[in-house]
C-alpha cells in the first residue's frame, strides 16, 4: 500500500485497517513461534504499514490541532 493510498483514506478507514493489519501480525508472529511461517518478510511488510497509518493519523491530529 502506499503512502498516498493511506493519505486518501478516511481516518475511521485508517483506523479499521490499523487494527486489522496488527491483528493480522499478531496471527503471523503465532506462525513463527510455531515454525510455520512462509514469508518472515510479511512481518517486515505490515509494520511498516501500520507506522505509515500512525504516521499519517498523527499528521491529520497536528493539522487539527493547529486550526
């Protein structure tokens, strides 16, 4: 996803994906305790997607906050 995809969404959408991608992280961190986990990369992926949505929300916070 990029950044500018994240940039476009709505931040209840932000919000709903953040928490579906750490759920998701969680089920895969599960897989690598266990020794089941095909691509270790995919934990890379997703947080660097949730510090994007992080990154992005508290941007939107700041301009708010300066209005």
């Amino acid at each position: 996803m990029k950044f500018k995809e994240i940039s476009e969404m709505s931040s209840e959408e932000l919000q709903t994906k953040k928490r579906d991608i750490r759920q998701e992280a969680l089920h895969l961190r599960l897989q690598q305790q266990s020794g089941q986990l095909e691509q270790p990369s995919r934990l890379r992926l997703l947080r660097r997607q949730v510090a994007q949505i992080e990154t992005a929300l508290s941007k939107r916070t700041a301009k708010t906050e300066a209005k």
